[in-house]
C-alpha cells in the first residue's frame, strides 16, 4: 500500500527553485533514509510533506491526502507525525504535558486516558522516570526522545525525522538513533533525513539521494553505499564518509 | 493653614485617587483585551486586515492621547451623538491609545517566540487557536511582562489627561483645592506621591510574576 506519493514536486523560495521535481513513493512500513549535501532540498522534501512548504507544482499525497490542496493540507497532521532537529518542546510543559497537549487537545481523550497514554509513550523511549521534569532540565538526547514520544503518542501512520541527531552531542546520538531503530522495526513507515551513514545502512530498507532539489540517485543501502552510479553521489559519499 | 489645610481637603483627594483608580482598571482592562487581539490578528497576518489594522496602530499611535480624548468627547457632541460621559469618553480615547500600544508589544512577544514551536504545535493537529492559546502566549507572557506593567504604569499617569475634558480625577480634585486654599506646591506633591502610591505596587507586582514565570 502507498503511504506517499510526490509527483513532479516544486517548490520556490522567491527566485531560488529547492525542489525541482521530486517524485517519491513510499509504501507502507518502508524505511526511507534521504541523504544529501546541506541546502539540497531533503529538508525541505519533508517539511512539504508535512504541510509545513506551499508548494508550487506537483502533488503530494499522504495516504490519500492531497496535502497539495490548501483546503484539505490540515488533515496530513492527524497521520503524520514529526520529529525536529531543534527538538521543538514546549519549554512551558512538563516532558508529559507536552505528549499529552495534543492527546487532550486534538484527539479529546479525557485528562486520565491521556495520563497513561502519555506515560505508555514516555516508556516506549525509556522516559518513564521523568514524566514531570521540564525540557530545560533534560539533556539534548532525553529532549529528543520527548519530541519522538509526543508525536508516537498521537498514533500516526508516518514518522518524519529532520536531522534528528543533528543537534545532539555526539555521545547522545545512539540513545536517539536507537529510539528509530526499535520503531523501524515495529513496522513503522519512516522518512528520515540524516548525515549518520551508519544508522542508513543498518536500518533503511533506500537511501534516496537528493542533489540540487532532484533525486540523482535511489536503491537499497548494500547498493547505493558500495557501488553507486552516479557520480555526483560517489562525491557525496566520498566526502562524509572519509571525514 | 499651612498643611493642615490640605489635611482637610483629604476627602476630596481620596476622592481624586478613587476616579483615578477606576479610570485607570478599567482603561488597562480593555486596552489589554484590544491590544490582545489587534497583536494576535497583526501575526496572524489575515491579508484582509492587514491595511485597516496598520491604520488604527499609526493613527492613534501616532497622535496626541490629549487630542484624542478631545476628538472623542466634543466630536460626538459635535456630531450630535448623544452626550457622551467624560468617563467614557477617557475610556474610549485611553482604550484606542493604549490598545495600539499594547498590540504592538504583544506582537513582538508572539514573534519572539521561535518559528519551530508554531511548527510542532501543528505537527501535532492543533488548531490555530489552540496554538495560540497553548503554546505561543504561555511563552509570550514572560516576555512582555515587563514592558507591558511599563505600559500600564505609562497608562495610569496618562489619565491626568481627562482632566481637560472635565473629569475629576486625582489632577483636577488637587487643582480644585489650590483654587480654594492655595499652596499648588505642597498640593501637587501630594498628588504626585497618590501617583507614586498606585504605580510602585505594580512594579512589585510584575517582577514578582516575572520571577515566577522565569521558573516554570
């Protein structure tokens, strides 16, 4: 079953063409790893996924959303969930006032339901030991495993990670990428853009490669990551993974 | 004489002080509530409202409270409105004033709050109202905290003014003890320590709110 669809995707920022083009489909459960130098447009590709970019031309489906139609783009945010590179907490909010905002808010699940859904989240990424500490007094890595379980709490068919570790000390970086790793293999359909080559080989089932607001190149990680075909993805690769 | 004569004239000042207090609730009251919407309506950058709401800040932003209130009290006789009340008429001038005023610090505190919490919030499925309400002002509230309480304290000596429109407020009760017994030296300090009396507390006030805000 396709979960995403983008057709023939562009997107402006004033005179500067980000996407010029994109068509991308993703099934349901597929793990997606996007890769490409900064300022390529995977960003971009994401945050227009989730409503968060007009678009200029093409189409976007979500699960049989047209996010592409401005009258009916809201509904994307009820399947898909998002996780930031700046962690994006409510500063205000406990770690569980910030899962359980939404619950209460948008779902309507009552204040008890959405408690102990909220703590089921926190322990799903082994937060069950803080649920009233503020973002200000967790570290960078316990922040993003908060953002992760504040999204999962809402049930949604897809999880988007926007360089999600990119923000982390690189000590905090395996309890988050570890967090991604048990939800691919809950089955979960994931798009994520991130710089870490390891996590892409071991969990993504394709690596898309994105290079001037196109995908150059696309396949399975054995593949893309020992013999790719075009050359401006052997530069890539050549740069990060012999820094 | 002496001070023993403005000792006398205390009711006539205590009565000053309660005009001037209730002018001045009530003005900060319904100046919050415009400035409230006028700044949440100027970010949420409604492409209808844009002009007119631009207009309403730069117009009573940009004249005299003093002419306003004049306008506003002899324009709407002049108009041949029904006579409007002084105390209204303060109201309504301080109102627009301070309201534009006002939207304009809320707005820099809405927009000092970063892009990404509007983001997540609607990555989340909340309504713009519900964003709003949850997650930008609860963040917003410590911010303008501090120029807003400037604001009022601005507020409740701007209500000196209703004094030319005839309202008897503190200004015009101590003026009419000087017509009678003289000594607008001693009578107008005392007016200015009554001042003094209402805005400090609202000083203290703020930074306490302020502390506690900062530490949740």
């Amino acid at each position: 079953m396709t979960m995403i669809e983008l057709r023939n995707v562009h997107k402006r920022f004033d005179e500067l063409e980000v996407l010029k083009g994109i068509d991308l489909t993703v099934e349901k459960g597929e793990v997606v790893i996007i890769i490409g130098a900064s300022g390529s447009g995977k960003s971009t590709m994401l945050r227009v996924i989730n409503n968060l970019e007009p678009i200029q031309a093409g189409e976007v489906w979500v699960k049989g959303i047209p996010v592409h139609d401005p009258k009916r783009a809201d509904e994307v945010h009820r399947c898909v969930g998002m996780v930031f590179q700046q962690f994006n907490l409510f500063p205000h909010l406990t770690a569980l006032a910030n899962v359980t905002l939404a619950l209460q808010k948008v779902k309507k699940i009552d204040a008890e339901d959405a408690r102990r859904r909220g703590l089921a989240a926190l322990e799903r990424v082994g937060l069950e030991d803080k649920p009233e500490s503020y973002p200000s007094e967790l570290s960078g890595g316990q922040q993003q495993r908060v953002a992760i379980a504040r999204a999962l709490a809402m049930e949604p068919d897809v999880m988007l990670f926007d360089e999600a570790t990119s923000a982390l000390d690189p000590e905090l970086v395996g309890e988050v990428t570890g967090v991604m790793r048990q939800l691919a293999q809950e089955g979960m359909t994931m798009l994520v853009v991130t710089h870490e080559m390891g996590f892409a080989r071991d969990v993504g089932d394709r690596v898309v490669f994105i290079d001037e607001g196109q995908i150059a190149e696309q396949g399975p990680p054995a593949v893309l990551f020992t013999s790719p075909s075009n050359p401006r993805t052997q530069q890539f690769l050549y740069r990060v993974l012999n820094r | 004489m002496g001070w023993q004569g403005i000792f006398d004239s205390s009711g006539i000042l205590f009565t000053g002080f309660v005009s001037t207090l209730l002018l001045s609730i009530a003005s900060i009251a319904t100046g919050t509530a415009l400035g409230l919407v006028v700044g949440l309506l100027r970010t949420a950058r409604v492409p209808a409202l844009r002009v007119p709401l631009r207009v309403y800040l730069e117009v009573f932003r940009g004249s005299p409270l003093l002419v306003q209130m004049l306008f506003i009290y002899f324009g709407a006789a002049y108009l041949g409105l029904r006579a409007v009340e002084t105390f209204t008429a303060a109201l309504i001038a301080l109102t627009l004033y301070e309201g534009a005023l006002i939207s304009e610090i809320i707005r820099a505190g809405i927009e000092a709050v970063p892009r990404g919490q509007r983001e997540a919030a609607r990555s989340l499925g909340l309504s713009r109202i519900q964003i709003e309400r949850h997650v930008i002002l609860p963040q917003t509230v410590p911010i303008v905290l501090p120029p807003l309480v400037g604001q009022y304290i601005g507020l409740v000596k701007d209500t000196a003014l209703a004094t030319s429109i005839g309202y008897f407020e503190l200004v015009r009760e101590g003026q009419a003890i000087i017509d009678r017994i003289g000594m607008p030296i001693e009578v107008f300090m005392v007016v200015a320590v009554i001042y003094f009396v209402i805005c400090y507390p609202m000083s203290l006030v703020a930074r306490r709110l302020e502390m506690r805000a900062l530490h949740a």
